[in-house]
C-alpha cells in the first residue's frame, strides 16, 4: 500500500538512531523506568505495519533519553520543549512556503494536527484515531471529506508530511487508525535526546535555549534534525550560521 512505502522514507531521514536490541541504554533502562507501565499502557493497543514500528521504535528512542538524562519524558519533551516546535511547524510562512499550504483553511487544520501531534510528551508526532478520520474530524471541528483530502496531499508528497496506517476493513474500506508526521517526530525525538545529554551533564554540550533556537531556525527551512544530539557549541554556531 501507498502508505506503507511513506512510511519507510521516514526511517531513512533518521536511521543513524536506530537502536540495536539487546543493547541499548533503552533495553537496560526499560527494567527500572518508572514510567514503564505508563508508556506501554498508552501504546498497548498499537497492531501491525510500518506506522506503528516506527511508533514502538519512537517510544524506544523516549526512553532511551530518560535514562541519558535519568528523567522522566515530562522533563526532557514537556510542554516548554514542544512549543517552539509546535511553533515552528505551524507558522503561516512555513506551512505556505515551504510545506506548500497556500489556502489558509489548510494551514488551519494543518495547525489543528501538529497540535494533537504534540500535545503531550507520549504523543511524539502520532495521532491515535478513534473512530477513523471522520471521528478525528468531529473531534477537530473540521469536515470530513477535506481533512481526507489534505491527509491525502500530504501523503504525495516527498517525502511525505504525513503517514496514516489503518485499522481493520470495515464493509467499506479499513479506516485510518493512526497518523504520523514523520518530520515533527524527528525534531520532537532530537529535542528530548539533546535535552537529556544536557540534563546528563555530558560537558560541553549545549543546553535548553540553544536547543530550541536550533529548531526554531531549522524547521521553518524544512530541514531535519541535526544527525547527532550531542551537539556541542562550536556544532551550534554552525547550524546557526554564526
């Protein structure tokens, strides 16, 4: 399926984190995180498919940065981390001239979306649809058969602005059961990790402020994560053209 394909372009954009199982920080840490339960009880109910691995293995990364920074997710991705990335997505400029939105009605619900994305530390870019697209719709107080649409658009393109996976067929067709932006996943993910090394105290790296001026100054040209989240001073005037 289409979708599945997008999918797999995700992994190419961030492949350099992809941990090793059976030794991983995050496999030694998942034995005495104190969030352990709480994580995998909000991703109990994930099914089959390159959406939801690449979900399992974005919770993995989370977790791996909490035992970096010995933390909780709250710490390393909470509400001041994520709104600059949030910001940075969904400003008019950035969603019209670099993600291609040029109606405002799309860069609204394009809003609408990040900002579900992103709502809470666990959420790292994926939306959990109940009820299928129409179900998100109504939760959004958006219509139907646009949100299809944009969803859509944002699958074509590459790489993709989105990915949906679906649930199981219905009499129709199988409904959207999750939704990913594969790019905020990405920012998102770096932000905990170069957060946690900071939190870690790994000497010389840099801390909260230039972390999230390097977002603020990379997403809205489009362009990914750093390839490290060990980013040092000299690293950081780099990307930000000091």
């Amino acid at each position: 399926m289409a979708w599945e394909r997008r999918s797999l372009l995700f992994s190419n954009w961030v492949s350099h984190y992809r941990i090793s199982a059976g030794h991983s920080v995050a496999e030694k840490h998942l034995c005495c995180s104190p969030f352990t339960y709480e994580l995998y009880a909000y991703v109990r109910r994930v099914d089959h498919g390159p959406v939801w691995e690449q979900r399992r293995w974005a919770y993995r990364r989370l977790v791996a940065a909490t035992g970096i920074g010995d933390c909780r997710p709250s710490d390393v991705i909470g509400a001041s981390a994520r709104r600059p990335i949030i910001r940075a997505f969904t400003q008019p400029e950035t969603a019209r001239d670099v993600f291609g939105m040029r109606q405002a009605t799309m860069r609204n619900r394009w809003r609408l979306i990040v900002g579900v994305a992103a709502d809470k530390p666990l959420a790292i870019g994926f939306i959990q649809v109940d009820g299928g697209l129409r179900g998100l719709g109504v939760d959004l107080g958006v219509d139907y058969t646009t949100l299809c649409r944009n969803l859509n658009g944002w699958e074509d393109r590459q790489p993709p602005l989105a990915v949906a996976g679906h649930g199981k067929r219905t009499r129709a067709r199988a409904p959207v059961a999750i939704i990913q932006i594969p790019l905020l996943t990405e920012w998102l993910l770096w932000t905990a990790e170069a957060r946690a090394y900071s939190l870690g105290g790994h000497r010389g790296v840099i801390g909260f402020e230039t972390i999230a001026e390097i977002g603020r100054t990379l997403i809205p040209l489009g362009l990914p994560a750093p390839s490290s989240p060990m980013v040092y001073r000299d690293e950081a005037r780099r990307l930000l053209g000091h």
